[in-house]
C-alpha cells in the first residue's frame, strides 16, 4: 500500500489550498474501512494530528483548524483530501496522509504548504 500526498503550494494568508492523498495497492472495501489522518510538522516541532476521516465518513479535527479545514473521501479514486480554507502563517507545514494497514502505520512522503503573511 502506497500513500501519495499532492495540492501543496505557496499561498497568501486567507487562501485555500486543497490536499489530496492517493491510496494505491488497496481494494475498495479495505479502504472505505480504513482510517485516514492528515499530519503536518512544521520546522523545528514536532509532526502534530490535523484531521482524520473514518470509515463511517465522521471526521475529526485539531482544534486549530477547526472550522476551517475539512477532510473529505472519494472512494471511486482511493483518494483522501483536505479542504483548507483561512489559511494563516502558523498552518506552514508539511503535510502528510497516514493509515494503519495489516497493524503497519504508513506514510506518504508529505507535501509542503506554505503561507505567507
């Protein structure tokens, strides 16, 4: 199973970026089953949980995006993706999908996202 993230990118405080991860190597029904979380570390910190998608389609949020990011499914394409809108200097990360697959956590190899004030 592979975990590619895309959608990263330079943005002006206030903008929108959306992320996505592409899930490869998965049958569908282990996917709609499985967790999905996105990360961020920024420099210097350490790597923090944003939001996580389950399989019954409830969502959880840190509490410093919520309200603004929103993580979402497409089940047709195995993807996973965040929705950020309101982005501010302090989202400056980069941002990583994860799962837990056969009692393995998995990673993709992140992407950066980069707000400037």
């Amino acid at each position: 199973v592979h975990l590619v993230e895309s959608g990263g990118g330079l943005v002006q405080t206030g903008g929108s970026l959306k992320l996505s991860c592409r899930v490869s190597g998965i049958i569908l029904s282990v996917f709609w089953d499985s967790v999905f979380s996105w990360y961020r570390q920024a420099p210097g910190k350490q790597r923090e949980l944003v939001a996580s998608s389950t399989g019954d389609r409830s969502a959880n949020y840190a509490d410093s995006v919520t309200g603004r990011f929103t993580v979402s499914r497409d089940n047709a394409r195995k993807s996973v993706h965040l929705q950020m809108n309101g982005l501010k200097p302090e989202d400056t990360a980069v941002y990583y999908c994860s799962t837990t697959y056969q009692g393995q956590d998995l990673w993709g190899p992140g992407t950066q996202v980069t707000v400037s004030s």
